[in-house]
C-alpha cells in the first residue's frame, strides 16, 4: 500500500488495450453489433435487446457514497474496482458509467475514468470529445434555442411569452460569464432582446433525456414533450409546438447508442450520458444497463455523488421510470471523510490535505460517523442489500479500519470490506467482491421512499426530513407558485430531483456530519417534463460552473517529444 504508483495518465498511456472486438466478443457482441471508433472503442447497436431478449437478466449493483470531501471518495475506483474484482473472482460482469463533461476534466475534479490501476480506457479519449454524444446533445439543445428565438423574431405566431422562456443555450465547458446574457442586440434584423443565459451541457434537459430514453421511439415523445417556455393564457409550449422534436431526434440517433471501452484489466464497460448529478439525475444511460444485464451474471453502476443525491435518484426516478431494480449496494466511504466530518481537519480542493487527516483518530472517526450511519439508514429505505467499502489510503491504520468496519456493521450494512482498489487494481477488490455477491443472494424487497400519488410538496418534504434530515422546509413565494402551476397542469405525479449541495446531506456545504434542527429551503422549483421529473432548487444553484483561480487546463498539454497528452490528471 505504500508503493509509489504512476500517475493516472501514465497507467493510462502504458496499458495494452484489447481490441474492442475482442471485449464485445466476452459479452457475447458479433461485429455485426458494433459501430466501431477506432481499434478500442465502439458503439453498440439497440438492436441487441431484441437479439438477446431470451438471456436471463444479471444482477444490478448501484455504487454510492457518504457525503463526500471535496475530493470526492472515489467512487469510479471503487466501481472498477469492484468489477474488476468480480471478474478476478471468475464472474462475468459489466460495467455502466456516464461520460465525463469538460468542465471539470478542465476545472479542479479532474476527469472521471477512475484512477491508479482501477481505470476505464482509453482514458484520454474518454475525458475528451470521446465518440462525439455531448456534442450532439449540445447540437440537439441549441438548435431548439435557436428555433425558439427564431420564431420570436418570424412574428410569434404561438404567442409566447418572452419573459416565460426558461430554455437556454448550452457549451460543455465551465464559463460564469455565459450565465447571464443578453441575446438579439445589434437592431431589428439580429432577433429580439431579451435576457437569457447558458447552462453547462450535461445540465441540459436534452442529456438527462438522452439518459432516460429506451428506445429511439421514446426518446422522440419525450423531447417532444420538453416545455421550453409559456404563451400568453399560461399554456405551456414544447419542442413539438415549435416543429423542434424530429430535427433534435435525428441529431441524438447515433448519440442514442451507448459507446463500449474497457477496464484496465480487460472487462468490459458501457459508457453512456453524462446528466449532472445535481440539476439531473446523474446516472448512466437506461439502455446502457438494458443491455449489460443481457450480457453479464453482474451489473456494476455508479450513481453520482452521495446517497443523498444520485442514489436517490437512481431510485426514485431511473428505477421508476425503466422498471429496472437493483440487487445490491454499495456504499463507499473513506476514513479522511469521517475525520472530516468530525471536525479533524478542512479538505479544500486543490491544496494539499492537512496532516491531521493522516493520523491515527478512532475517536475523530466515531464523531463523523452519524453521516455513514445516516446513508445507510436512507439506503435501507429501499430493501436492498448493502455492502460497505472502506477506500483504503497509505495512512490508515489496521486499528481505525477495523473502527469504520464495526461502525457500519452495527449501522445495518450486510458486510463491510476495505479496498486498495488504486493501487492494487481487482486484486485489491476480491474480498469486497465476494461480499458483494453473498450480499445479493439474498432476496431484495425493494420499494420506493415517495408515494407516486403524493403531492409535490408532500414529496419534497419526505426528502428533506428521512433524506436530508431537516426539521421542516420552507417555500419561497416563487416557488409556491410554481407548484400551484404545476399541480393544475397535471405534472403532480413526477418525481422529485432535488437541486441540492453534494458536499452537505442539507442545502449548504457548510454543514457536515449530520445536520438536523435547520430548515430546508426551497427558493424554486423547475420542471422537466420530457425528462420526467421536478427538480427543486434548494438554494442559489448554478447550472454553468466556474473555472478556478488554476483551471486544470493550464497543466494539459502535448509533449512534443512523444506527441502524447500530458498533463491530464
């Protein structure tokens, strides 16, 4: 554990890449099921569900987190991690993971293809441009922005509303200038004035879309069901009013189809969609799991950040809408984190770790554990086993492991195993991967937390005090009267997707551990019709991140020696 290991980039660029045909040919892919990008990645074509609709369905395996450190808890590593061990333990397994976005593979998070030997490549390509899909959802997401403006400019033949229009226009990189703006400046010809804005691309309902769609003819009825604005009677207005739909289809056809690398240790991987993990859902594509679980005895998927944000919403919107279920979690955690949270120490991205986080602290440990206790609980709302995952750094010591390892026992977990998943790749995964597999031999009796039948605000509440731990929510007059508007219009059944901070179980990043006593608020609420949920935004949320005073753009260049990319991470 205390070995030097290269850096991420080098693992990367030294590995020997099978080639793609040869790690379809495992899940059992013809050549003739591929759209291959090169020698080592390619699409899969949807036509396989039906081709393979007999095989029996794997097990699906959602991983997540406690509130994370700034830093993250490695919760790729630990998906990799675990697949790879699963495969080191002779079973057959896939896995699904979203697309990273360049804003933060240019920011201070970095890329998101795991790390050390617990990898997914080729990894430069997959923190880049990839095969393409986030630029088509951006080419998707600014052609309906245009057409909006457009018809405005034609004569507003539907009576929109201008100041009504919620739609903005999209870029996949981080940007705070393009916030706010002001679009059709410049006279009569140039459109007509009005405020408007840029969201990042992966914020764009057109991805979360992309992501939820089962079929090519699903996600054409539900980009036609996006409403992008209101007429003058307070009607909404959707891609399919203005002529939109069919064009953006087209533009997402290829996208559709979920791209197939490969792990470090030769398993194979569907990489597919990449909505943000806050305004979204931050889960990997539908059709992506569809088609592993045809493929594999075992489904490892990563939900984006902590239980209380993508877990959640695994749940409670991908699983309600796909009827896909799980059959085990598992949670990751870190014993820097609890430190954390128990007041050892202050993680702040970019600088390095203060050195009390790397000292022996059972009692700093049993402070910051009410937050790994409280992610099991909301785990165990769901009726799914649950495996615990200590990501096991340098400096922790046997004494403090086997501290967490009783902490989460008692908590309810069904096994607790600490992984070196970074530097020993699947051979530092096996014991967890074994306990995984006991873990899902037992039946799941999964349910879901909110009643579909409930009201919005009865849901959100249900959120806020068994998820986030509040005492009471509070509304603030907007957001009133955005509920009231949905409620008549009929969008009362979807599901919530809360618009919270990740590194805080509440709406502010300041409060760690577990807080409880403090009031949730809700300052609005958006809706996203075509993606099939309500997203309400506790807090001031911003859907166009910000670059950092050291952008990690300024460290990725090309060696000029090699022609290789350096830098990346």
């Amino acid at each position: 554990m205390k070995r030097e290991v290269k850096s991420d980039l080098d693992i990367a660029q030294a590995a020997r890449l099978e080639p793609i045909t040869r790690i379809a040919a495992g899940m059992g892919l013809a050549e003739e099921d591929l759209e291959p990008y090169g020698r080592y990645k390619a699409k899969v074509h949807l036509d396989v569900l039906k081709k393979f609709e007999n095989r029996p369905l794997g097990k699906l395996i959602v991983v997540t987190a406690i509130t994370p450190t700034p830093l993250g808890e490695g919760k790729t590593v630990t998906t990799i991690g675990v697949s790879q061990g699963l495969k080191r333990i002779g079973k057959r397994v896939v896995t699904t993971l979203r697309q990273p976005s360049m804003g933060p593979v240019f920011g201070i998070k970095g890329g998101a293809a795991g790390g050390g030997y617990s990898q997914v490549v080729p990894m430069e390509d997959l923190n880049l441009h990839f095969t393409g899909d986030i630029h088509a959802v951006g080419a998707a997401h600014n052609l309906l922005s245009a057409m909006i403006d457009n018809h405005l400019h034609q004569g507003n033949a539907l009576r929109v509303e201008p100041s009504s229009i919620s739609w903005l226009r999209c870029v996949d990189i981080s940007d705070r200038a393009l916030r706010k703006i002001v679009v059709g400046l410049g006279g009569k010809e140039n459109g007509l004035p009005r405020e408007s804005g840029y969201c990042i691309t992966v914020a764009s309902e057109v991805m979360a879309v992309l992501a939820l769609a089962t079929s090519q003819q699903d996600l054409r009825a539900r980009l036609a069901r996006m409403v992008w604005g209101f007429d003058r009677d307070g009607k909404p207005l959707t891609a399919e009013d203005l002529g939109a739909a069919g064009a953006m289809t087209v533009l997402l056809k290829d996208a559709l189809q979920p791209n197939l690398i490969q792990t470090l240790e030769g398993g194979p991987v569907l990489v597919h969609a990449g909505p943000f993990a806050n305004i979204a859902h931050g889960n990997n594509s539908v059709l992506a799991d569809m088609i592993a679980l045809r493929c594999a005895d075992y489904v490892v998927t990563e939900a984006g950040f902590g239980a209380d944000n993508g877990m959640i919403k695994f749940m409670e919107i991908k699983c309600r809408q796909s009827g896909l279920r799980p059959s085990g979690i598992v949670m990751t955690c870190s014993i820097r984190a609890l430190k954390m949270h128990g007041g050892v120490g202050k993680v702040v991205a970019g600088k390095p770790l203060p050195k009390e986080l790397s000292e022996e602290n059972i009692p700093g440990i049993e402070a910051g554990a009410a937050n790994l206790r409280h992610c099991i609980k909301v785990a165990k709302y769901y009726g799914v086993p649950l495996v615990v995952t200590i990501n096991r750094f340098a400096t922790d010591t046997d004494r403090e492991v086997e501290a967490l390892r009783r902490i989460a026992l008692d908590a309810g977990a069904d096994a607790c195993e600490p992984i070196t998943a970074w530097a020993d790749g699947g051979d530092g995964c096996r014991a967890a991967a074994e306990a995984v597999v006991k873990a899902t031999e037992r039946k799941a009796d999964f349910r879901f937390l909110c009643d579909e039948d409930a009201s919005i605000e009865q849901k959100i509440e249900t959120l806020a005090t068994k998820v986030y731990n509040a005492a009471s929510v509070s509304y603030s007059g907007e957001a009133k009267a955005k509920i009231k508007r949905y409620e008549k219009l009929g969008w009362s059944k979807l599901p919530i997707c809360m618009a919270k901070s990740h590194l805080s179980l509440s709406h502010d990043k300041n409060l760690k551990n577990l807080p409880s006593g403090y009031v949730f608020p809700i300052n609005d609420v958006k809706a996203s019709v075509g993606a099939g949920f309500l997203y309400p935004l506790a807090g001031d949320f911003p859907i166009m991140p910000g670059l950092p005073s050291h952008p990690a753009a300024m460290d990725v260049d090309v060696d000029p020696a090699t022609g290789l990319t350096k830098g990346l991470f």
